[in-house]
C-alpha cells in the first residue's frame, strides 16, 4: 500500500475516535417539561413566582412563550416576566418586558399595569440595600432615572386617567418632582460654594419651574438672589 495512503487512513482513523469519545462525553438533557401544556407551564411559573423565586419564574414563563407563542397564557407570561424582572433587581430587562408587551398588545385591557411598571422600575432605580431600611435623601441621587420616572407615570395618567393605577402614579409624580426640585437646590448651591454665580442662578430658575413657587421651596430663593445682587 503506498505511504500516502496510510498516513490518509490513519488520519481518518484518530478523526473517528475522536469524534467517538467527543460523542460519548456530551451530557444529555433532560427536558423536564416534555410534553407540558402551556396551562401546566403558567401553574408551574405562577407558584415560583408567588414563592417569590423570581429568576426561575422568569425563566418558566420564557420557555412557556417560547414553546405556546400564542393564546392567554402566552400573554399573560409576557405581563408577568416583567414583574419578575423587577423584583429580581433587573430594570433593564423588566423596562425591555414592559415596553416589548405594550408593543404587541396596544388594546390590551391591562395594558395600562407595564406603564406603571416602567414607572416603579425607574422610582426605585438605584435604591441600595441600605436605603430601604435607612433614611436616606432621594434627591442626591441620579436624577435621570427620577425624570424618566416622573415621564412614565405622567404618560400613564395622561392616556389611563381612570386607571387602578392613576391615583397612585400622580402621589409618586408629585414625590418626584419635588425630589427633582431638590435636585437643583443641591446643584446649585454647589454653584454658589464655588462662584459660579451665573450656573447657580440658572439652576434656580430649573428649580422654580420645577417648583411652581411652592412654599416648601421658597425660602431658598432668598439665597440664589444673591449673585444677582452681586451683578448689580
């Protein structure tokens, strides 16, 4: 037999056995869910999710959409994995669930709930463990996600006036226009520390159009007048 020949046969040979004891070391999966109907999947996710394991409802309710992608349940899912993303401390996944459900279901009659949603995922973005058991000030944090939250809940009364959730969006929305107010307080009187009499005199104006001249904020004008006195 030539040489070539053999050093091709024994070649494919080494391929063979090595494609043997590849085969033979992948682990085989099991499907739990073989043969589940969606109704056994949304049991199954429901309970996890009232047991509080967030992540693995999450990942029931996936497969149920993946496996049912049309019918109640599947619906249903799609509500229901953004509020496990949101308490399982993912906002940006349960902000992508919201938005992604309001999408496919514009007429949806709880369509307004994942609109609140957004709006508790933003109010709450950025609470430490620590700030839910101590006093802490709300307008020190990033103001961004306080203004995307005060938008989600104004969109929500705006289109859902009578939504089971309108009431309690616009208690928030005052909450957080007032911590935005704050917001600029704190803002510029870093300012002012510093002389930058003119970035603090800015600031204020922001804070009185947040404020509309409300008492609790008043008396703090009286202290960004100043650097207009210097001016003059």
């Amino acid at each position: 037999m030539p040489k070539f020949t053999l050093h091709r046969s024994f070649f494919a040979l080494l391929t063979g056995l090595a494609l043997l004891l590849g085969g033979c070391s992948e682990e085989v999966v099991i499907d739990d869910h073989e043969g589940w109907t969606a109704e056994q999947f949304y049991k199954e996710a429901r309970g996890l999710m009232t047991e509080g394991a967030y992540e693995k409802a999450a990942k029931t309710y996936e497969k149920l959409e993946s496996r049912f992608p049309f019918g109640k349940y599947a619906t249903q899912a799609q509500l229901d994995v953004a509020y496990c993303y949101y308490k399982n401390d993912e906002p940006d996944a349960a902000i992508a669930a919201a938005d992604r459900f309001i999408k496919l279901n514009p007429t949806h009659p709880y369509v307004d709930y994942p609109h609140y949603l957004k709006g508790l995922v933003n109010y709450n973005r950025g609470i430490g463990f620590f700030d839910r058991f101590m006093p802490t000030d709300a307008s020190q944090r990033d103001a961004g996600s306080t203004q995307d939250s005060y938008k989600d809940f104004d969109e929500l009364v705006k289109r859902f006036p009578n939504s089971r959730y309108a009431e309690d969006s616009r208690k928030r929305m005052v909450a957080l226009r007032n911590s935005l107010a704050m917001h600029e307080i704190h803002v510029a009187d870093y300012y002012m520390r510093r002389g930058a009499y003119l970035a603090a005199a800015r600031r204020g104006l922001k804070w009185s159009e947040n404020t509309k001249g409300r008492r609790p904020f008043r008396w703090h004008w009286k202290s960004w007048s100043r650097p207009t006195e210097r001016w003059g």
